[in-house]
C-alpha cells in the first residue's frame, strides 16, 4: 500500500519522468498534431481498496494453511 514515504515519492516521480519521455517519443514519431496537448501528472490518490485488499490476503493465507493441513494428513 502507498505509505506515502519520501522513497516512494522520488521513484514515483523517476517513474513518471520515464513514462513522459517515453510518451513524448512516441508522440513526436507518430502523432506530431498531439505535441503539446498531452499533459503527465503525478496525483495523490487515496487507497480506496485496502481493506478489502487486506481482507483477501488474510483469506488466501487461511485458505493456503488449511490446504496445507490437509495434506500433511
């Protein structure tokens, strides 16, 4: 889950440099009508899912123990 660390935040923002370069490039080659008119941000999104997300790792993990109880039977 996003903890919103300073790491974090610096690799997201070397992730989002790579991606715009990568994106520029493409647009420059094929869309040359498009420079200019595509804009690359970085938001804040908050973690929507991660209850849910934590309650299906704790059900796979049961569900992993169990299946691994029966088998030692």
């Amino acid at each position: 889950m996003d903890t919103g660390s300073e790491m974090q935040f610096s690799s997201k923002n070397s992730e989002i440099s790579t991606l715009k370069a990568s994106l520029e490039t493409v647009v420059s080659a094929h869309y040359p009508a498009m420079m200019g008119h595509i804009a690359v941000r970085l938001v804040a999104c908050p973690a929507v899912c991660a209850e849910a997300l934590n309650l299906l790792t704790r059900l796979v993990f049961l569900t992993v123990s169990k299946q691994k109880n029966l088998l030692e039977m």
